[in-house]
C-alpha cells in the first residue's frame, strides 16, 4: 500500500499518524507545499501577543519526529501540481529546488486546508497587508509588529477577535472593522454584547456594519485605510481575517465532484466521488449535524477527525463521519464565548421549528467567593424537546457548559435530560442546581407550560401588534431605578401579592434581573388567573439585545 | 392542598420551592429541627478556612424571604417527634418553648438529611470532638479553632479533605487518620495517589489503614488521640468524618417500608410505602444508575432534584427520579479529583464486565502555557463500548471532562461515541483531540483489537503467572533511568524498528512514560508477528499503583 497525503498540517498529519499506526509497512508519503509540519495553527495569535513565546513550540510535532518515529516520507516544500487519477499520480514541485515529479499513490488523501480570502479591494496587494494562515505569514507579521503602533484588522471572527486581544496585549492600537452589524457570525447577534463590550473596554475600536474599502501607501511607511463611511486610519499593518475558502483546485482540475462553495464532496468514511481519493479538513464539504445541511466549517476537532477516519478506511476499518455540530470557542480578554449545535437565525433560515430560552446563571455557588455570571441561550424542538444549540458568554465555566451540552446534542439529548443531569458539585466547581440543570428546568417548563416566556425579540413583535399590553418589573425599586424596560410598570415580587389590583390589565409581560423572580411572578399571577409571560433572561437579556442594537 | 415539609435543608428546601411555583394557593409548612433553613452546608468547610467570610453568606435563602417570597410556612427550631400516618398529622415539639402540637398534613414530604456518624470510642463525646453538618457544628467548630494548633481529622472523605485544607490554610497543623487504606472511597485505590501526595506534601499527617482507638483530656485543655498503631496525637479538637448514616428514625417509627442502611425506600416519585408521604435527599435509597443496586448516596445535586420531582409529583407532574450516578468531586489544594458512575471496584463487586483504561493527558494544547496534566480512569463494556465510569485527578479541567463522561453516561453513550465527541477547541481551553477524544480512541482501540493492552494490575497478574514474561520500555534512556518496571529492558521507540532483534522472546508488554509511545511500540511488534500488550498509562500509571501501595 502507497498512501500519499497532500497537505501536512491538521487533517493530513493526523491521517498520516493513524495510517502509520494501522500499517507498519505501508508506504506513507506527506506532501507539503509550505516549510512547515503539522504546526499549530490555532497558536498563531497567541504567538504575535507573545502569550507562546517560543516559536518551536508551535511545531507540534517536528519533522525529525514524523521521520523517524511515524516512519514517514515526510516532504516539506512539495507543492502538488495536479491530481492524474488515470495513472494513479500526482505532479508535484519540489519548491526549494524547482524539480518537478511524479508520485504514485494507491490512496490519496486530500487535506489542502483552507486558504484565507484576500480583500479584493484596491491597495489590497499592499506589503503590510497579511492574512494569517501559516508559520511564515507569522514571521512576516512579526517582523514587521515592532514598528506597528496601530493595526486595522478586517473581520471580526474567531480569529481577527484573538489577534485583536493579543495585539493590545503589545500595546498595539486595534481597529476591528466588520461588515456586518455583529462579531462571530456562528453567535446570534445580542449574545455577542459582551463581547463587543468588553472589546471597547479594552480601548479596541470596533466598527460594526462597515468594510475597508482601500488600503494606500503613507509617508514614513504606514498604510491609510479607507472605511465605507469616508473616514479612515493610519496604520502601521492591515490584517485580513475576512474567512477563508476550501483550497480546492486540486480536485476540481481533476474533476472530483465539489460541493458547497467549491469544497470537496465526500461520503461518510471521508473518501471523495473517486473511491481512490479521500479528503480531510478544511477543504471538505460536511453535513450540519443539527440542519442536515450540507456546509464548510473549517474546524481543528473535526479536521484532525476526519482525517484519522480517511485513514481508518483505507485500511480496513469502517468508521464514519457524523457530520459537524459547530462547537466553537474563543477567549477575548477576561471573557469566553462558546456555542454548539445551530443558531436562532440557522434555525430560523433552514425553518426548523425551535423555542428559545436565555439564563444568567453563576458559574459556582454564589456563597463561594469569584462566582462570575454567565449568559447562556440554549435552543431546543418545541416538540420533543431536543437540544438543537446553545451559546455562552461570560467567565469561567463557560466552555464546561457548551462541552456538557454539545454531549447533549451529540447523544441526541432532551431538555428533560438536562433537568436530571448528575454534573459535579463543590462549591469551587458548580451548584447543586447546576447551569445546566436550570437550562434543563427553564426550557422543560417552558414545554409543559409552567412557564409561559417570551425573548425579548417575542415581547418586541407582541408589543408591537398589541398582544402584549404591558410590563410589569417585579424587581426592587433600586434595581428599577437603575434601568427598566420602555414603560414597565414597577411592582417588586415580594409585594406582588398584595398589590394584584395595580397590575395592568390585558395581556402582560413580567422581567426581573434574570428571569427566576419573573418566574415566580408569572406563577402568582397565572394562579390569579391572568394572561401572562416571562421575559425570558430579564433585563439582562433586554440588554443584550439592546447592546446589539436589535432593538431599533 | 396542605403539604408539610420535615427539613428545610437541600431536598426540603427545594420542594418547598418548587411547590410554591406549582400551586400558589396551597399551605406549605416547612419544620425545620436546626435554627437555618436552606443553609449551604456544601460551603461549611471553605467557612471555617476563612475562604468564605462571612457567616451569612452561607444562608442561601433568608428566612424572611422564604416567608415573603415564597409564601411559606417556615418554621425553624421545630423538631417532628412522630408522624401519625392514620391521622395524617405529625408531633411538632417547638424547641425554643417546648411547646407539642400537631400539624395536619395532605401530602408529607420527608427530607430529613443524613446524620454524621459519631465514633464510639472512648472518649468520642469529649468537649473538643466534633461533626460536621449544620451551621450550629460550625459555630462551634469555629469558636474553638482561634486555640488549636493541631487538629485530628477521623476518616478520610470528601468532607474531611476539604477541612484538612481549610485548616491547613489556617496554618493549623492536621493528622488524619482514615480506617481503609485509601481517602476517596468512590474512587480506585491508585486513582487517590496524587491526592495522597498533594496532602503530604502539604505537610497534613496522612495515617492510612489505622484509626483513633480513644480520645483522652490532657492538661490544659487539649485531646490526644490514641492510635491503632499504639501512637498518639495532641490536638485541640477532632474531627470525625467517618460517614453519614439516613436520619429514618421518624420514617421507621412510622412504619414506612425502608431499604439499604435503613434509608426510607421510595419509588420513582419520590414516594414512600404510604402514598401520601414522600422523601428527598440524603435519607433515601437510590438505585445506582449503573449496577441498577438500591443504596445510599448523600450528594447536594440529587437532594434538590429528588425534592423537586416529589413535589412535581404531588402538583400533578409525572416526573421520575432516573437514578444516581454518583458524579463528585472535591478540591485538595491545587489539585481536584472527581468520578462518575462506577469504580472499577464496584464493578468488581457487582460482577458487571468491564475493561479499564488509562491516560494522561493535558487540559489544554501543550504549546499553550501552564498546560496541566490530569490523569484519567475510563471503564466501559467490553461488548458494546457504553461508558460504565470515569476518574480524573489533575489541575484545571478535570471537572469539565467529568461533567462531560457524566453526560455520556448519562446518555447512554459509548466509548465510539467518544471519539466523534465535538467539543469546545481554542489552545487555553482544550486540543484539537480533546481528552474526551483521546479517552475515545483509546478504549475504542481496545475494543477493536488495535491497541492491545494490559492495566497495571492485569501485568502484574500476568507476570505473576508468566504469562507475561517481559516488558520493553520504550521511552528515552534518560526517562528509563530516572526509574522504571523492574526487570524492563530499554529500547527507545525511535530505535524499535532497528533493534526488533534485541526485544526479548515471548509474550511481552511495553511501556512508556503516558502510553503513546507505548501504542506506537505495540503496533510495530504486532507487525513483526509479536504477541505484545501495552502498558496502559504508562509508568506513570505504574507510579499511580505504587503510590497507592498496591504492587506489594
């Protein structure tokens, strides 16, 4: 058996490991166009802020290693030319030395990656304009951050948001322009506030909803970028982090079968429309786990997956790919915003009926000192009640809970499986009623009617339309006096009972800080026999959306 | 609806809670024996310590708000004599008048807690010996520690480890004296190693498989403590955590059926033999989710659910007590050790089929900084993969994959399903194959016959019947020589391939220092038609059994 990989970072390396682990005397060649194997690329950021300082840290494994100890012909700098699927070949240049070969294979894997979209804008092509893919844009952005006291980054995904905090960690000025009116696209817009909140404490300037529209030469060497609204920003560098494309040329010049956005149709054991030829990673199509749709969502979990699954096949085992669930995470400063599963407006475009719950839980026992607060929204099927997805932003504890319910999702759990989940407590750990359990009890209420909610987008329309016909805070005088919902009347829970006469007539809302005095609210008044719902979340919730500007 | 509540503590509490929001219009009476109703006594330990300050934070909810809030009938200082069932009423004896009355009931809920063991020695009920469960214990505990310098801590349970720390954090000096011949019983013997270590290393006196004989007044107002090696202790107080036993003693007066130790036997709602009396919490018998046997296990997490689901049940919802799996988890010092469902020693002792594994990975992607290791236990059906039981011990995250194996458990997931598990991935918080993944891989291995492998216990089992006949350590020359299995010869994984010549005859295991060298090394012998196992965990799993005393 020859088995050839193209592509020596996640997906590939991982293959070529597996393969080597299933086959001792399989011929196992790697072929990498850039210098660099199986490196870290999720490290890169950390390394620009210095968090990593040393640069060799980021070689995961060295190629000695892969060499030697994984037996692997392991060739850095061999570009692959093109894909013969008749001969069973590839053609590949050796970069350092110009030479062009053929290497026969009797498997390919495919595991190109994803190369990041460059800004198709004029100045775009500028020296000082990167994107940041490999150990070398690294070195070329390194090189050039001792000079930089401002930077522009275009894009406000997972990746731009790390560079961002780790370029103010060198006192380096940020300005993050995004086109669209949020950050992390996979998030539903108001869970992103802290985010954005957090971003602007830090003396980031964010500008939401605009793009950079050129990149021109200073005196002195900075760079001027241009923004859609006229005005613009020196700088000293411009990082693209606008998304990245499945770097599919090979296969579509040999004619393999792509799928959405150009990415590389494979079946479930990760081999391509020519059973010889497999394909891992960034470059794949895969299905949406929740949606069923079909999708690119370039991951380091699932690449390093789907590439030890290829390998799995090519010798004999049968293991499948299950699709992808999007859980992702990124750390912005002292905060951590985390999701799984698919989003209110996934949900809404692909017209999969769902309901929507918020909470603002702590992440320990309150009692127990540096309890931090989170936001969590967790999605679920009005029905069956299925977890569909959840988000969270907060401190601490924020990716046990996304990693707790993307097990959830993955074995295919309930709400009503969340209410009896048996998760750790100690004070310095959870709650006896962990967040997950509350997520479980709000959302199993919400389906057996206890708790009768509304989001705040629901009390929005029902407002609008007259449904709804007032709102009463039940929280404390103080806490109403501090900020209160358009026209809510005030009446706090503990009075609530003796003041039933003042709650307005009609169809009514109910908040309080967080959701839980709402709740009981909601039950005094439904015993009352009044027409009411829970604003789900409370203010805070209110603020989310209202930080996100969903409000008007 | 008149429904009387015994307990106002974790499953009362939360029964009166949840009663409140289920039907507003019903007389709930609350009587509770102590002076505090709903107080944190998960948090008593850190209170003493000085982590937690203030005593009031330790009243989760004040009395007046349960009052107010919830509308309750709260009555602390209000023992239960009996509960006359035909009458459907219970004997109050109001312990601040002395005043005896009866109290009507529709529905009685029991949620009377689990009482400390206290020893019966001589000497056990001196001035200065102690237990730990309310807050009254602690006042007292308290008020006596300001003269302590040393103190004797009986039993080596959660509890008991998180005083030894809160006192030692006092600088007061603590010899603990445990009966077994390992703290944590939930967990496996060598699993407790670290735990032992870090205990030590801290300068607490840890006296295994001994215990206090008699307690004696010296002069001056301090104890000693005789031991059953002979030895002897001065100390200012002792401590017994020596277990808890079900408060029943109403129930069984009563007549109501009780199983396990005398715990009150209930059915999935929560209901006891008399249909009209429920019980929640630490005095009732569970059945554990994974051996399916009837037992007692005290835990804050089951309490508040049990208690929510039997007043669920009272208000007209049907929903059931799955089980208890028994998720823990404690902090010594810098370190946390949790588990959940089965140890393999119960597994043993219910004759339920099970294989074991071990690894020791790091929390998150080693490039990252202040990468902790933790070790990881898994058990799991050897027929069908489903995860029976996990144990962590390390630094941060451990709890995350606890939480997230409890899920897996709790979902009936398998070890396949592991290895497909899509988790949260940014180098501060996981790897691209998450713990969870690598537990994953690992015992899917096992089970597909591609990672043959031996645990510490089974090798030396099988050295012992020469069915074994020699380990190979593959790990680096100078790793071998800073310690190593006895009898193992040295050839480093890279230099395998060459030297197959030198690898001894026979049937042999393999070790390294985690186990990834050692699968390496195992799949090159397996190619070169050798009979090989590998060591599971590596040495360091080997130091975990020694550390535990359990190689002889």
């Amino acid at each position: 058996m020859k088995l050839v990989i193209v592509g020596g970072v996640a997906g590939g390396a991982s293959a070529a490991a597996r393969a080597r682990r299933l086959d001792e005397h399989a011929e196992i060649v790697i072929l990498e166009r850039g210098p660099d194997l199986s490196f870290a690329n999720c490290g890169l950021p950390y390394y620009l802020g210095g968090e990593i300082q040393q640069r060799s840290k980021l070689l995961v494994t060295p190629l000695e290693r892969l060499r030697v100890r994984y037996k692997l012909d392991a060739r850095p700098h061999s570009a692959v030319l093109r894909i013969d699927r008749a001969a069973k070949q590839v053609v590949v240049r050796d970069r350092a030395t110009g030479r062009e070969y053929t290497e026969r294979y009797d498997k390919l894997i495919l595991s190109p990656g994803a190369k990041p979209r460059v800004p198709e804008i004029p100045g775009g092509d500028l020296p000082g304009v990167f994107t940041l893919r490999t150990l070398e844009d690294t070195d070329r952005i390194f090189a050039r951050l001792q000079d930089v006291q401002h930077a522009v980054l275009m894009g406000g995904g997972f990746i731009s948001l790390e560079v961002a905090e780790n370029l103010a960690r060198r006192s380096i000025g940020v300005t993050l322009v995004e086109r669209n009116p949020q950050v992390l696209m996979p998030f539903d817009a108001e869970m992103t506030t802290p985010i954005v909140q957090a971003l602007r404490a830090k003396g980031i300037e964010l500008i939401l909803g605009s793009r950079v529209t050129a990149i021109e030469e200073e005196n002195g060497g900075t760079l001027r970028a241009r923004l859609a609204d006229g005005s613009s920003r020196s700088c000293g560098l411009v990082l693209a982090g606008i998304g990245v494309e499945p770097e599919t040329h090979l296969a579509a010049d040999a004619g393999l079968e792509l799928g959405v956005r150009g990415a590389i149709r494979v079946n479930r054991h990760m081999q391509s429309s020519d059973p010889e030829i497999y394909a891992a990673g960034d470059a794949v199509e895969i299905q949406d786990t929740i949606t069923g749709q079909n999708g690119v969502v370039p991951l380091g979990g699932p690449a390093n997956r789907q590439g030890r699954i290829a390998a799995d096949h090519i010798f004999g085992r049968s293991l499948t790919y299950r699709g992808t669930q999007g859980t992702a995470i990124v750390r912005v400063f002292d905060l951590t915003a985390a999701c799984t599963g698919a989003s209110e407006k996934t949900l809404k475009r692909c017209n999969i009926a769902h309901r929507a719950a918020y909470l603002h839980p702590a992440n320990h026992a309150g009692y127990y000192p540096s309890a931090q607060q989170m936001s969590l929204k967790v999605l679920f099927d009005p029905t069956d009640g299925r977890v569909l997805g959840a988000q969270a932003v907060g401190g601490d504890g924020v990716d046990k809970r996304i990693d707790v319910l993307a097990m959830a999702i993955q074995g295919k759990m309930t709400v009503y499986d969340l209410e009896e989940a048996e998760l750790c407590y100690a004070p310095p750990y959870g709650s006896a009623k962990d967040p997950v359990n509350m997520a479980g009890f709000l959302c199993s209420g919400i389906l057996r009617g206890d708790q009768p909610q509304v989001t705040v987008s629901e009390l929005v329309e029902q407002q609008k339309s007259g449904r709804i016909q007032a709102v009463v805070d039940v929280r404390g005088a103080d806490e109403f006096a501090r900020g209160h919902l358009p026209g809510a009347v005030n009446i706090p829970v503990d009075e609530l009972r003796g003041r039933l006469a003042e709650v307005p007539p009609g169809r009514i809302a109910v908040n309080c800080q967080v959701g839980m005095r709402g709740y009981l609210a909601t039950r005094i008044l439904m015993a009352a026999q009044r027409d009411v719902v829970n604003l789900s979340g409370g203010y805070q919730a209110w603020q989310l959306f209202a930080g996100a500007g969903l409000l008007g």
